[in-house]
C-alpha cells in the first residue's frame, strides 16, 4: 500500500454505509479521499472516526451523481486542489422495492439505472481522463452485488428488486468492456469489480431483514476490505472480479 500514500481517491455514496467504510479505510491507509454524497454533513462527520495520527484526509464534496454537471465539478475540484485523482471508487447505488410491470414506475426505474448504471459510465471517464492525463497507473472500483451474476426472487417474501440487478450485471459487463479500452488505449489502469452478498447497510432496511430473521449479513468493513486487498496487490497484479458473502447466507 505503501505507493499509495498521499494519492488521491474519489468515492461516490461516502455518506454511509460501505461507501463510508471504505473512505475511512482509504484515509488511514494515507491516501486524501474526496467523499461525494448528497448528504455532505455525513461525510464531514466521518472525521471523527479518522485517528489523528493519519497522515491521509477527507474531504467532503456535495454532489448528486445523477447530475453530470455536478460530477464534471467534482472531478475538476480534484484537478484544481489535489491534482486529480488516482483511485475511483464507485460505490453509489439505490434498490426501489418496486415491481417492473408495476404501473407508473418510470420514476424509480429511472433513477437506479442513473444512479447505479450512468452515474460510474461518467465517473470512470473522468477518472480515467486524469489518469491518462497525468501518466498515472491509478485503479478503478466498481461495488456491483452478487445480483450481478445471478437474480433470485422469493415470491410472497420481499418486494421485486426491479430493475437493480440489470444495473448490477449491467456492472459486470461494463467492468470487462473498461477493462479492454484501457489496454487498447495502452494504459496499465486496473479496474476491480466487488460483488458482496447481502450487507447491512441502508439497501437493507429493516421491513425487509424482518422478512428474513436470522439472515446472515456482511458489515460495510467487510466489503472495504475487499477493496483495501484489491488495492493493495502488486502493480502486475489485477484482481478483476471478487465475490464475498456472508457464511451461511441462503441466496
């Protein structure tokens, strides 16, 4: 991790969750880490859980990342204060408890296919522009879902997950096509899908854990774990695709 050290790493959705996991792990680990949320105030709290001795920081951007222009912001931010960025790591993502053939829910279709799907197409091009730009051997991250890769559903048990899982394998996908273009464009960028199984976070809410009692669950340190492994191997190495589940879990 040690090449690493005073890099700079965006993360999107850093206001909870594994988002917010992985920033305070990225800050410990010596990087300075741009956290985009909406709910900004959350970011800006997560100092307090940063030791003093860490020689990373966090910086707290307000961004809604179905807007581009706010993303097109964000990453200039980085270029004009950090000098751009070196790791990406697109966390982001909403699960509407919907049905797709449910009436007038164009609306929440629509914003998880922005939110999980458009939102990293725009990330990662920006991120890779400063790469490229800069010369830098940086790495990309997408937190994609075991719903990436297979779709389950228990009728009469939870709501639908709608349109979630074809933005998820739409995830799956687009990792493999990012990860041709980068070397057909002659970089050495790495970009690592994480698919976790089923972790606490606010995608969970507790309507739908009380469907399922006793269901075993990742916490978001986990799933930063994951990234932090990924991160940390040899400039050689590409950990293209990790999947990690909860012992037990019944999907």
């Amino acid at each position: 991790m040690d090449r690493w050290a005073n890099k700079t790493a965006i993360v999107t959705g850093a206001s909870s969750g594994i988002g917010a996991a992985i920033a305070i792990d990225l800050v410990k680990a010596g990087l300075n880490v741009i956290g985009l949320a909406r709910r900004v105030e959350r970011v800006e709290e997560l100092q307090r859980q940063i030791p003093s001795h860490s020689t990373g920081k966090l910086y707290a951007i307000r961004c809604d990342i179905t807007k581009e222009s706010e993303i097109k912001a964000a990453f200039q931010w980085a270029e004009e204060n950090v000098g751009g960025v070196d790791v990406l790591v697109n966390n982001a993502g909403i699960m509407n408890q919907v049905n797709l053939i449910d009436e007038n829910n164009s609306d929440a279709v629509r914003s998880t296919i922005e939110t999980n799907l458009m939102a990293p197409v725009v990330c990662t091009r920006e991120a890779f522009h400063s790469m490229r730009r800069r010369g830098v051997d940086g790495h990309i991250f997408m937190i994609n879902s075991t719903l990436g890769h297979k779709v389950f559903y228990l009728v009469g048990q939870t709501a639908s997950t709608n349109i979630y899982p074809a933005t998820k394998y739409g995830i799956t996908a687009m990792t493999e096509v990012l990860r041709q273009e980068f070397q057909a464009f002659g970089t050495r960028i790495k970009i690592t899908s994480i698919s976790p199984g089923a972790t606490k976070t606010e995608i969970f809410t507790q309507e739908v854990l009380d469907k399922f009692p006793g269901l075993p669950l990742l916490q978001s340190e986990d799933v930063s774990a994951a990234v932090m492994y990924a991160l940390g191997t040899p400039p050689h190495v590409q950990v293209h695709e990790l999947t990690i589940r909860p012992v037990g879990e019944p999907f």
